[in-house]
C-alpha cells in the first residue's frame, strides 16, 4: 500500500504525487494509494496557528474529499504525530511507500518532516517529496524566475484528475477516521469575512481575475485599501495552503496574455503586458522570499544579522501590543487596517507593511519574543494566508534587521493621506469616527476623544489619541537601527 500524505498541498490538480502514486498503483510492490491528512496537536496549537487557519483548513479537506471521491477513492483524516500516525498504519497493513509535496515551511513543520523521514527511513520505506514553488535544497541547482516561469509554462503539464475513475486504484482504510469532536481546537475566533477554504472558491477568483481588463487594473488598484481588496487576485490563501499550486497561476498569466495579444492593437497590448509583469514580479519575490526561509530556517526565530539580536527590548510593556492588536492606537489609519484585518484575516501588500512598520518602528515592538509573544507570531495568527517563508522574512526586511540598506518605514499619517485621503477606509473600520466628514477622518485634532453616535451604538469608548510621536519614535528606530549597523561594521 502507497500513502499519499497531504499537508500544505490540499489540491488534486497539479499534484506529482498524486499522479506517480496512482500510476503504480498496480505494480504489486507499491500497491494501491491511501488519501491521508493527519490533524496534528502540535501544528493546531502552535502559535502561529489560529482557528480562521484551522476552519479554511476543514472547508478545503471538505472539498478535496469531494474530488477524491468523485474519482473513486476516500480521503482518510487521523490525528496525531505525523511519525506515530504513520506508525499505527504501518502496523495495520504494511506501507510500500509513502508520497507528499516537500515543503518549506516553519520550524514545526521542519522537525515533523524530518521525523516522518526518520520513521520512514529505519523501516525501509521509500519516501518521494516533490519540490514545489521553485524551491532548491542543499546543493540542488538554483533557477532564476525567468527561467522558472518559461518552464512552468512551455514544458508543465497541468493534471487534473477529476471526472476519471480512477476507483480500482485506491486502499481501503486499515484504521478508523478520526472523530472530529477529538480534534483540538485552535487558538482564537474565526474570522467572519475571511476567504472560504475550497477549490471552487480559488477556481472562482482565477476565472475573475485572470482576465484582460482586470489585470490591466490591478497595478494602479494595489496601493489603495478602498480598491485593493476588490481588485488584487486575492488568491494568497490558496497558494498557501496549497489549494492552487503557483504553475497554475503562471500558466493562468501566461494564458491571459495570449488573449490580450489577439485581442488588441499594438500600443494596449504593450500596457498589459507591463501590468502582466508587474504581477508576475510579485510572485518572483514571493519564490525569493520562500528561498530565504529554505536557505536559513533560523529565520523564523533570529535576525538575519546577528547583530541585531536582542536589539528590541523583550520587556516592553504588554500594553503597546495590546493595543496595537485591538486597533486602538490613535493612528486612524493604522487601526482601520488592523480592525479589517481582525475581521476579514486580510489587507493589501501596503497595508501589511503599513502595520508592520508600525509595530517594529514607531512601537518598537519585538518581532520575536519568547514562543507566543511578538509582532511575527501576533500577525501570523491574524493572516488567513500566513505562509512561513514569506511571512518571516518580510517582517525582517520591514523592520529593518536585514543587509537591505533603505529603512522601510511607512509614515502611519502619510499612509492614510496617500492612500484613504477621504478617510472612506477608516469610517468603515473605525466606527467611532464614522460622522467625521472627509479628512477630518484622519486627523488627531479631530479624531482623539471622538465618538460618533455609531460607535456609541456599538458600544465603543471615546477614540484614543496618539500613542506616540509618529516622527520621533520613527527617527528613534531609524537612529538606533544604524547605531547597531554601525558597530558591527567596526567589529567585522
């Protein structure tokens, strides 16, 4: 018997182990395939997981329980240690070989790999991990994305399964389903507005976006959060968890483009072209940022600099990031993003930066602290797409404890101006302000101690002011950042 383990890989389209497992599915030695995904206490309780994570989680296995058994076969969920789970199966019927997609992902998921490698390799029991995204370990040779891009698109074949019976070529179950009342449940509330979990919902968005008209859009939509949220691809959390793999999307774009070059003279076609590219550009920096994480695991925990080690103070005081998490820092702007965020489990690349700037900046907040605490762990657990090798390796480049040399620090003030200068964004988000007319909407003066009669409604208390100098605790962060830039230069 073959197993096929899913874990941040939750799609049957596009899936190698997918295909390679049911292809020899009759070959006696390897035998049929078991459809696996195991609940894990320890990656459920983790502190960068949250019940939103946890519930587009049981929507997607819905889905893909679905799918498998539109083409004869039955997902099997299960609950514990990866390593002990496969164990228990091994034990009931023995295991011929066991499948799964490699992944770069956090320290949690770094050791269950590696003990699943380890229980697998000490009972002889081959174990093919797919690469995916791109991604080189070790010594494996590096692609440019150019390259990458050419490859997924000229020479990658999308496999979809669905709508074949593929019924002989499945195990049947050696251990009973989980009871999903046994399941533990994940810190923290679901989030009302997030995205659904679910194929249909990723296929749905990809047949919106991926359109002539709304790619032509998307460059100048990205930076405003009143057309960013209708207008980017929204397609994060898929690729996340896996429900779309990225070859998909670039096929999509590359698809996308053939129509718009038939479609238009000359001069339109060379404009969608660079909105293509500006779309595309983001996903090079995602697959960069993923090899970061693979190259330095370290990243999650430590700064890329070592220097910067301890840099921010460990005992700062509890009230700055309680704050900062309720939205209640007398920064409009700044709350309306985080207020959103709390909600919905998204806002857009510059709203992302706006508040991490925020806390590592002007708050000066760690961007880790001990194992539950700091603005990495606070702001995964918020993300409905949270994805290790992006999410850790940004908020070093944000807060300024990598060899970047430009400070990214966003002005908390100018962002709103910029970007909401009516105050629209923050009158939905911010219901204590919600009378206030225009601009005034973004304007201490007028917005510290407000209450509108909405937010009274709601049961809101006075809007706060500032809680710190928007310039000055940004200058102090800056000035300490290159003291230490400094002198660690002189000690090299």
């Amino acid at each position: 018997m073959q197993i096929l383990f899913f874990k941040r890989d939750l799609r049957l389209q596009d899936s190698r182990p997918l295909f390679e497992s049911l292809k020899r599915s009759n070959i006696e030695r390897f035998g049929p395939v078991l459809p696996i995904y195991i609940h894990e206490p320890d990656q459920i309780l983790h502190p960068d997981a949250s019940r939103q994570h946890q519930m587009f989680i049981r929507e997607t296995l819905d889905e893909l329980a679905e799918d498998l058994q539109g083409i004869g076969g039955v997902l099997l969920e299960l609950q514990g240690s990866a390593p002990e789970v496969l164990a228990r199966i091994h034990e009931a019927r023995r295991i011929g070989k066991v499948w799964a997609h490699r992944e770069t992902t956090n320290q949690a998921g770094f050791a269950r790999d590696n003990a699943v490698r380890q229980f697998l390799s000490s009972n002889q029991i081959p174990f093919d991990e797919t690469p995916q995204n791109g991604i080189a370990r070790g010594s494996e040779p590096r692609q440019s994305f150019p390259d990458y891009f050419d490859a997924s698109v000229r020479n990658h074949t999308i496999r979809d399964p669905r709508g074949v019976d593929l019924s002989g070529r499945f195990a049947e179950f050696p251990l009973s389903a989980v009871d999903p009342a046994n399941i533990p449940v994940a810190r923290g509330d679901d989030k009302p507005l997030r995205a659904r979990g679910g194929r249909k919902a990723a296929e749905s968005l990809m047949d919106q976006f991926f359109r002539v008209e709304r790619m032509l859009s998307y460059p100048r939509r990205l930076s405003s959060p009143n057309s960013a949220f209708d207008h980017c691809s929204r397609l994060s959390p898929y690729l996340a968890y896996g429900v779309i793999s990225d070859k998909e999307i670039l096929q999509a774009v590359d698809l996308a483009a053939t129509a718009a070059h038939s479609a238009m003279s000359h001069a339109e076609f060379h404009r969608f072209e660079s909105a293509a590219r500006f779309y595309l550009e983001r996903l090079g920096w995602r697959r960069n940022y993923m090899q970061s994480l693979e190259d330095r695991p370290e990243l999650e925990t430590e700064c890329l600099v070592s220097a910067f080690n301890g840099m921010r103070p460990q005992d700062y005081d509890p009230e700055l990031m309680t704050r900062f998490a309720e939205g209640r820092t007398g920064f409009p702007f700044v709350d309306a993003l985080m207020r959103c965020l709390t909600a919905t489990g998204h806002v857009h690349m510059r709203g992302r930066a706006t508040l991490a700037s925020f806390a590592t900046m002007n708050l000066f907040l760690p961007v880790f602290s001990g194992y539950q605490d700091g603005v990495a762990r606070l702001l995964a657990r918020e993300f409905i797409d949270w994805e290790p090798a992006v999410h850790f390796p940004i908020l070093q480049l944000i807060s300024g404890t990598t060899t970047f040399e430009r400070m990214m620090v966003y002005d908390p003030i100018k962002q709103g101006f910029d970007h909401d200068p009516n105050g629209e964004f923050v009158r939905r988000w911010v219901p204590e302000l919600a009378d206030l007319q225009g601009s005034e909407a973004l304007q201490a003066e007028r917005t510290t101690a407000h209450l509108s009669d909405v937010g009274m409604a709601q049961g809101c208390q006075p809007y706060p002011a500032p809680m710190v100098d928007a310039k000055t605790s940004a200058k102090a962060a800056k000035d300490r950042i290159k003291l230490v830039r400094d002198l660690s230069l002189i000690h090299i």
